[in-house]
C-alpha cells in the first residue's frame, strides 16, 4: 500500500497573508487542491492523510467535494482522515504517521509532499514509487546550478563546496512506513524539533535513501513571488 502524508499544517507568516498559503484561491481554488487533484488520480496512490488544522478541516472536505463532482476521482474514498499538526513540521509528520500505521502495515509506503507544492506531476510521483522499491527511502533532487560557499559567521566566506556534491531536496519523499517511523521516535523528545527536512531522520538512523532527479516545475510556495509565478503558469494552463 502507498499512503500520500500531506502537510496542510503550517501557517505561512512569510508571505505575510491573512491565510495559510495552501488555502489561497488561485483560478477559483485553492492551492491544496492541486496536489490532492493530482496525488488522488494516481492509481498507486492507495490512501491520503491530511495534516491539517481543524478550523480548515471543513473546507478541505468541501474541496475534495468539488474535485470528486468536477472530476470524478476519488479524493474521498482515498482521504482516510485529519491529523493535528505538531509544534514543527518533523512531529506534523510524525502525528501523521502514527493515524496512518492504525490502518497501514509497517512495510507499506508513506509518500510525504507539501499542501504548497501545486505543480505535482503524474510522472514525479511514479519516479518516486517505482525508486522507492530499492531503498528505504527517496528523495527527489535537483543539481546546484550556482557556486556554492559555506560561511560560519553569515557575514565572510569560510569555504567554497563543491557544487557537484551539493544538491537541493525536493518533495514528494518517499519512505518505508515502519522504519521511518522508527527514525522519528527515536529523536524524540528534543531532536525531533532540530529537523529541517523530512529525509534527516531516515540519514540520522541509517536508512539506505535513493536520489532520483527533480522537476524543477514543481517549486514551492513560499514567498509572493513563488505565488504570482504559480498563478500566471495555472491562468496560462487555463
């Protein structure tokens, strides 16, 4: 079985605007119902779990509503629930896997993406799966294109690293259920609030994490350029 996780959960101070971002309107929806549009008509995608506040829950479910009526997939037979979101994203996604294991085997597939990463292609997702079946875990990936330097101050140049070395995560990450899992806990109590992305507990514990390549389309949206860029490529796509 492969679960998607997705991370509905954060609250988008960045941008600076009245909502979270994944709940902004673009062409008449919001941004979340991209990714579930494109993660619910996939036929490897078995389950969904959504990371989400309560007070948004409602008009989530009114979403998968309109999708399920427009479209005909089936966003609300895959949607399995609602978790809480967690004090950081890392313990969003652990509240996420432990609703997701009191349905799914340990040695399922939990796919992790972003509410706010709207360019989600068919092809990404299967790249992922089909990758995933020979590690533990993988991670899409894309190539520094830039000189890359390290500063320990933020002020001077402390070294120059090797670009070709150095690569930039993506979403969807994909993991085995029951390690991953595994690999959260045991950061917990304090550990788990130094993570920054979701593949440092699989490095930390030692799972084997696969790269395979990136899709630089699917950007995420973070700042009010990211959301300008998204909404002239949807307006374009009609």
């Amino acid at each position: 079985m492969n679960i998607a996780l997705i991370l509905s959960g954060g609250t988008g101070r960045r941008m600076g605007m009245e909502i979270p971002k994944q709940y902004i309107e673009v062409c008449g929806r919001p941004i979340i119902s991209y990714c579930l549009e494109s993660l619910s008509a996939h036929g490897e995608i078995d389950a969904i779990q959504i990371v989400a506040e309560e007070e948004w829950q409602e008009s989530i479910t009114e979403c998968m509503n309109r999708l399920n009526e427009a479209d005909g997939l089936s966003v609300l037979e895959k949607c399995k629930g609602f978790s809480r979101p967690g004090a950081n994203r890392q313990l969003s996604i652990l509240n996420g896997l432990e609703d997701i294991r009191k349905y799914a085997d340990d040695s399922d597939y939990v796919l992790i993406h972003d509410a706010a990463r709207p360019r989600l292609s068919e092809q990404q997702i299967t790249d992922c799966l089909t990758a995933a079946k020979e590690h533990d875990g993988v991670i899409p990936v894309l190539l520094m294109k830039d000189t890359v330097y390290a500063s320990e101050n933020g002020a001077t140049i402390t070294s120059l690293l090797n670009r070709s070395q150095i690569y930039a995560g993506q979403a969807p990450e994909v993991f085995k259920l029951g390690a991953y899992y595994e690999a959260n806990k045991a950061l917990l109590p304090d550990g788990i609030l130094r993570i920054n992305g979701s593949t440092e507990p699989a490095i930390l514990a030692g799972m084997d994490v696969g790269m395979i390549p990136g899709d630089e389309g699917n950007f995420k949206i973070t700042t009010r350029a990211d959301l300008e860029r998204f909404r002239e490529i949807a307006e374009k796509d009609g």
